[in-house]
C-alpha cells in the first residue's frame, strides 16, 4: 500500500495500537515431539488472547525471504522493505546508539594488524579489548577530511563504527577489507558514478588512518565494509497521524524507530521495566512499539528450551498490557528464528491482533499452525499497519 | 492482473456467469451471541450453494482499507482500484442516471442560502423541496459559458449535480463549499495547471448562478464540492469478451456498469423484477451483473436484524438463478456493511463461486468464518474476474 494513500485516510483519533514484537518470534518443530518452541511452551495467556484475535501468519519481506532486523521491523511499520533499504553500515550505528541524519554513509569497520609489507595478517588485531578500541577511535576521530565531517565510534573489542556526514555522499562503495589475510586492505572504489567524492573521503580516511595508527601494536590499521546511506523515509508520525514510541532494551531497535521518525524512550533494562515505561507514558501516544529480544537470542544461540523459556516469560506479560485496554493490540516478531536452525529464517510469523471490530478466530492456541490457518490467512507483513489503522478506527473511507 | 492481458487470453464462448453482488454483504457478531448477520440468517439456499462452491474471503481494496461503492464494484468487475479512480461528483451524476462522456467533469452541488454580506447562512437552503431544486435547476442550466457545455440536474432536495463537458477539462479542482456557515462561498482553484481553464469555466458558472439566482428565497446560490472526472476505462466487453449486462434498481450501479461498458437494463422494482429481468435476457449475454441492495441499506441503517431479513429475501431467490443453471454462479459484495459499524468497512467480503470445475469444498455454510477457511482463502477482489473467466473455460493456456 501507497504511503502516500495512508496519509490521505489516515484520521487522528484518541483510540491507541500498541504492537508488541517478540524477536524472532516464529519457530520450528524439534525432531523429538514434532513441536515447535510455540507449541511446546505453556503460554495461557497469549492462547487465549489469540482465541478471541484476528489471526494469521505474515510474510516479512516476502514468501522464502529471510529478512534481516531491519527489513523485518520497516514491513511492520508499514514501509515496503524491497524500496527503503538499511545498509549493514547503518544498523551498526544504530547499534551503538549513534544518531544519524538522512544523508549520512556509515560503515563498519574493524581494527586489524598489518605486517611490515602492509598485508593483514589478523583481521580482528587479536580482538583487543574495547578500552583499546575506544581509545584507539579517540584518536582516528581526530583527523580532518575536506568538506566531510568524521564520527569515529567504538562497538565492541576490534569492532567499531565510521561516519561520513556531508552534503551529497552516498554509499555504493566497495569494502576496504579484502576479508582474508595475506592481502593489503582494498582501496574503496564507487559502484556509481556519483559515489567517487565519498569514495575519495574514505580512502583519504584510509590513510590517515594508517598513519595514525602506525605504531599501535596490534592494531595498526582499520578496515571497512558495509557503507551504506542512512534512508529518508516518510516519517511515521506524519504518515499514519500517529503519537508514535518505541520502548526496547537494545540500541538498534531505538535507531530503527528514530529512523521513522518515533519518539524513543531510554533503553529499557528488561521486559518489566519496558511494561513500567508503556503504562507511565501511555496517556501521551496513541502508538507503542514495544520490542523484546529474549526469543531471538536463544533461538540465534539454538536453545529450544531457552526459546520456549523466553516465551514463557513474554506470556505473564501479556496481562500488564491488557489491563492498558488498547483498542488494537498485536503480538507478531520481526522475524523468524527457529531455534533448530540457530539463525532468522524465512518462515511467516505468527501474528495476532486483538480489536472490538476483528472478526473473531477458531484458533485455540497461538502457534504457527493455528495462526496459518486463522482468517488474516497468511499475508505480507507490510500490510499489518493498515490493518491495524482501520480496526483502530484511524482510516477514512476510500473512494466514493 | 493486467487488463492488456486478460483480453489476450479471454475467449468468447456460450458459457454464462452470473455475478449476483449483495451490496454491504460482510458483516460482524453482534454482542449478545457473537454471531454475524450471515451466522443469524437462515439462509438454506445460500448455505447449501455454498457446500458446493469454491469459498473465499476478498479483500476490495486492499486489507485495511474501507472502499466506497466505485472502488468496490470496479475491483469486482477486475480494474485495479488504485489505479481506476471515479471521484464523488461522478458517483453523484450516477446516482441521478446522468450519462457521463469520459473526460466530463461532474460536481455535487447544493443550494444553499446567503446573507445581504454575502455569506452563507444555511448550506441547505432549509431543505427546499425536491420540486422547486428542479424548477432552479432549469434556470441555472440556461448560463451559457464559452466553450464549455453545461448540464444541471436536481437530486433531491437542495441537492443537485453541475458537469461541465467541454475539451482538456480536469477535475483537480477544490471546492466552492466552504464546509461551515457564516463564511462567503470560495473561489475554485485548480490544484494542477492543467485544470486551469476548468476553474475559470467554474468559477464563471458560480458568478452567474449568484445573479440568476439574487432574487430566489432562500436557495440564493449554489456551492459545488467533489469536482470528478469521469475516467476512461478499457471497455469490459472488449477485455472480457463478454457480452455483459447490470441488472439493478439504483441508478448509481447502473452508471458503474455504464462506465465500464456493459449494456444496463432499465431500472428494475426490486429483486423479484431484477431476477425476472434477468431471465428475459438470458440468452442474449454471457455475463450478468446483478445488484442487490438491500443487505447494504439495513447496514448502514445499523439494523442488524433487517439485514438478516434482506440475506433470508436474498436467499430465498437463489433457487431461481440455479434454474438458469449458469456455468458460474458468483454470490458476493461490493464491500462489508456490519450492522454493528453502521457504516462500510474494511472487512473482507464473503465470496462463493459455484462452478462444474471448483475443487469442492469444506465450508457447510455461507458465512464470514465458513469462507474464510475455504479454498480460496484471502484474496484480493480485482482476481475474482480471471477466476470467473477460467472457471467458464474462457481463458486460454498462458505462454507455451
């Protein structure tokens, strides 16, 4: 659906949506009992909330897609995830908190050891420890590039993040890590023409760099990949009419919401304290996207009974967000992660929405198999806002 | 689908489709004991059909999104909604039976009185009678205006519909109506350069009509809102190969059928006549567009149990078109009315098509839940055409 469309049904009103994403969510069945981590755990409350919910399982970026975080929240939020992209540059800034305008090319990058011929002989520089790696990017953040402003930050260990800010920059760059050892760092060259001024900036970047860091032991030289454009997108607020939030516990899920345009809270430190954080501002939004991790950590890490725990755990939740009463509740993921595959998947995720004005469900239990064959059937998920729009009562009638 | 392809497959040939559209047919439970309209009505004929048929649920327009009556039926007869448009002015003319040329541009208008300051006063001239709205209606047709035709016609009441035909004519103009009383009637501005000309041609019927009508108490001048342009859509028969027929008593309907091609029989009493109708003609088309409307009118009337009454009517002259024996039998709606809503939603619309080759199904009954876990699952509406066409045998094998 046309953004553009939204924005002219879209009614402010004082009814409230609140989607709750758990990471990861959908699963698949262990070879043990044929279940999978839904349908193993014991979640009373979410089978309940399903029985009497639109049901239905969504497709994130499309049927045999397996999404990344960021395709997997934009199709939530309504944005068409093959037509606004998030480079792997701009979710790690986002990972670190780091705040970015539209426009700006970041990139990962990572503290390496060159031999004396100027080869990568360790691609992580021995994982030095992130107190080398903040001070180290105290001192690359000092250098000067032409008409380009420079953030230099540390992530974790070798790891870091890289910002070129500056007017008409782009991202369709080639790395400068030739991504085995043996060989010298690449020079970044621009996949399009109009990439050559920023490719400039990062191979001068480059050899400062390398002239900074020449006597650091082990990590005397850094190198990029992953450059990519912080997106303009529509922002969320102006095109859904909506006081819009989002409550996490991690900085990258903060910079995708801050990237449309939502209100974010500090991070959370868990579950409860995100529930605290919604009840204490719910009077002030009408939107709340509220984002718990803990079912894709243990599904990435291949823990079935850490998943089913985390369920479990998001399970006795649920009621502190009913007693909130919110006219369209949804319960979905970004994203599959079957913990028998250890990694996101591209199976649909379970999706329910809770509203006066759904038509209700014959699903029992909130699985993917009763969820698949519920009456939202299975759908791409960047059709979930606009539904969740109208049983919330925010759209006009379209046509006459 | 692709209209452009639809006419290279489509075969005429002497299989029939009848496609028997029960205006605002989906609904939702009502409180007391959660069943829908459909799941109140004792509708045999309907429920048996559809043990029989392929079932379905069709989203109009898009899911979320509550159509009107023009993007309603223009998906139903297979143009895309988004891309076809026919605005409020055009549905109004339609409404009268005013037969549009594609690129008229049609207005609603209505008499309205003014003060000795010039503002309005009363946007509804206190309800002048259907009458004397016809007699200022032949008045205000005689303004002539240079190289624009002008057609004046009376609705009911204050009401009345203003087209302006002429060459280059657009109707991306804003309205004269200012929406609120104690405020002069506005100027028409175009919203694109190229309505330029429309606005002058508008704005010079507003100046004439003030004079025409200084002297008429109270309806002393007219405000025009929802300038439309009657589109141009490639013609039903043409794409379908169809020799097609509406059979309705709105003349709002017939102008849709009308402006997509098909031939429309003189407005019918009620379904009895409509279904007598269409026996009479029986042999001479191949497909038959039949509306009905009174599942539509107790919904918008909020009258839950006038609608079960219009289902039970609807039902009880199925009997009828199965005599026909017609290769495929199509009972569905243009949109959802909920009697609970009291208005048109966003809800998909229950769909049955009984054809000699439908894999069978499971639904036993003919309602929003029963059609929802049928075959044909969730789909959109503008793919139920190619779905008749096939099941009719009258699309060709696609590619080699």
């Amino acid at each position: 659906m046309d953004l553009e469309l939204v924005r002219q049904l879209a009614i402010p009103s004082s009814s409230k949506i609140v989607m709750l994403v758990s990471d990861g969510l959908g699963g698949l069945a262990r070879e043990s009992d044929g279940r999978s981590e839904l349908e193993a755990a014991v979640i009373p409350n979410l089978d309940a909330l399903a029985g009497r919910s639109l049901c239905g399982v969504i497709d994130m970026v499309g049927p045999g897609i397996t999404p990344g975080s960021g395709p997997g929240h934009l199709a939530l939020f309504g944005y068409d995830p093959y037509v606004y992209r998030i480079g792997r540059g701009v979710l790690e800034a986002f990972g670190i908190d780091l705040e970015l305008r539209p426009g700006d090319v970041a990139s990962r990058g990572n503290f390496c050891t060159l031999d004396a011929e100027g080869k990568v002989t360790d691609r992580r520089a021995g994982r030095i420890s992130t107190d080398t790696c903040r001070r180290l990017c105290l001192r690359l953040g000092q250098i000067k590039l032409d008409g380009v402003e420079l953030i230099v930050r540390p992530v974790m260990e070798h790891r870091l993040s890289v910002v070129f800010r500056g007017v008409g920059l782009s991202g369709d760059l080639s790395d400068s890590d030739p991504l085995v050892t043996g060989q010298a760092p690449l020079q970044v060259v621009p996949l399009r023409p109009e990439a050559a001024s920023t490719a400039t900036a990062a191979n001068r970047f480059l050899e400062e760099a390398r002239k900074v860091l020449e006597q650091a032991t082990p990590a005397n030289m850094v190198l990029l990949r992953g450059f990519a454009t912080a997106p303009s997108l529509p922002p969320f607020p102006e095109v859904y009419r909506l006081r819009a939030v989002a409550i996490t516990c991690y900085p990258m899920y903060r910079g995708l919401a801050k990237l449309v345009g939502m209100d974010v809270l500090p991070l959370s430190a868990n579950l409860d304290d995100e529930l605290r954080a919604l009840s204490a501002v719910y009077d002030k939004y009408d939107f709340f996207y509220v984002h718990f991790k803990g079912t894709d950590r243990a599904g990435e890490d291949g823990d079935f009974d850490g998943k089913v725990a985390a369920l479990e755990e998001l399970d006795k939740r649920i009621p502190a967000v009913l007693a909130l009463r919110p006219d369209v509740f949804i319960v979905t993921g970004d994203h599959s992660t079957p913990a028998v595959l250890g990694a996101h998947s591209w199976h649909p995720v379970p999706l329910l929405l809770l509203s006066r004005w759904g038509r209700s469900d014959r699903a029992r239990r909130f699985t993917e198999r009763d969820c698949a064959a519920g009456p939202l059937g299975r759908m791409p998920a960047v059709e979930l806002m606009p539904l969740a729009m109208a049983n919330a009562l925010k759209f006009k009638k379209y046509g006459a």
